[in-house]
C-alpha cells in the first residue's frame, strides 16, 4: 500500500515511489460509449462505487453536476471493521469506496456508470489502482436496487464487448453495504490541495474529467 507512505513521509513517499520505477503522468479520460440502457428514477438517489483510494474517487464524483454529496468510506465488509486502519491490513473484504448522492433529473446512472470507467479510475487494473495495491483497493460496484445492478451489469458487458481498454475489465458487481470512513478522510482533496499525493494522483484525474466531460463539470 502506498498512501500511507505519504501520509507519514510527504514528499520524501514521492521520491522514493520514482526511485522504485513508478512515475506521476497526466491522465486522461479514456473515450469510451454511453450505456444502452439506464435506471428510471425519481427524488435523490444513491451510487456506491469502488475504485482505487477513495480521495480522487470522490473528488472526481464532487464535481459532477447533479451530484449532491459525496462520502468516501467502505464497503464490502461489516461495520465492526469498517476503519482505515483494519481496512488497510487486507483482511476485512473491505473495498475503499464512495457514496454518491444525486439527482437522476440532472444526471443518470448511467452517465455516472460511464464517468466512473472512463475517468474515475482504471477499470483493467485487479486489486490495485497505481500506486496502490491491495484487494481494499479493488474495481467494484455496489448497486443500490435491482435496476441498478442490470444497468451496471449490461454496461460492462457492453464494454467487454467493444474492447475499449483493450484489456479485459476485471471491475466486479458486488453485494455489501456502505460505512462512512474517518472525519479526516472526508473531503480530503478539497481540504489537502497541497498533499503531495492529491498534487500527483488527483488534481490530474479531475483535470481529466473536466477535459472528457466539460458538460458534466460543476
């Protein structure tokens, strides 16, 4: 795991994560189609998603129009585990993951689903999402309602099938409810500008996602 090397390391984690061959790249939304098919709903939804460390996952969805709050936290496991501290030893089935909240009148499912492949994360990636590695940090979606498990499961297919990351997508549909992380974890992007994990992982993914999608972007 490498995010807490920076928490407590700073700078020196992004040294030492060069050193060892990884290197910050800007990122860019991959073009990907819309979903065929979408979730018909009314009043305030919700969207639970996992993919990589929860902070760029939740700035990326904060910024999206018709989303009304974002809260990072975990899902997979049971409430008892449910800290970043048990969650980081491996061992809990947790994955680091976000909670979303929105308007289906103002944004779809369907276009979150296509934010959350093409920008949010990296869809191809098992058990980790560079830097991080682990299986807290896997590609997973938790539907909320039927309807929303058949869109999700039809779009990856839909995806699959066209190829568009030219690897398979290992991202998993996944039963499990939602605990909200730590206090400090919390809009973490907003609050940390300056963290030198945010500067080098999350400001390029976010400054990706107003390039892809300039007509989502609050």
């Amino acid at each position: 795991m490498f995010k807490p090397v920076l928490i407590t390391a700073g700078l020196a984690g992004i040294a030492l994560y060069a050193l060892g061959g990884g290197t910050a790249k800007a990122e860019r939304a991959v073009p990907i189609p819309a979903s065929k098919t979408d979730v018909t709903a009314k009043g305030p939804q919700t969207a639970v998603f996992a993919g990589g460390c929860f902070w760029g996952m939740e700035a990326v969805f904060e910024h999206v129009k018709g989303v009304k709050s974002v809260t990072a936290g975990y899902a997979g496991g049971t409430r008892e585990t449910a800290t970043y501290d048990q969650v980081s030893t491996e061992t809990t089935q947790h994955a680091e993951a976000i909670r979303v909240v929105y308007d289906p009148a103002k944004v779809s499912y369907a276009t979150l689903l296509r934010v959350y492949f093409s920008v949010a994360h990296d869809p191809t990636q098992l058990n980790r999402q560079t830097p991080d590695s682990g299986y807290s940090y896997r590609s997973a979606i938790f539907p909320q309602s039927a309807a929303q498990r058949g869109v999700a499961a039809a779009y990856i297919a839909q995806l699959g099938q066209a190829n568009v990351f030219g690897k398979p997508i290992v991202t998993k549909i996944e039963n499990g409810s939602f605990f909200p992380a730590e206090a400090y974890h919390q809009n973490f992007f907003d609050r940390n500008p300056n963290h030198p994990y945010i500067v080098t992982f999350d400001k390029p993914k976010v400054a990706a996602f107003r390039a892809g999608f300039p007509q989502l972007a609050s």
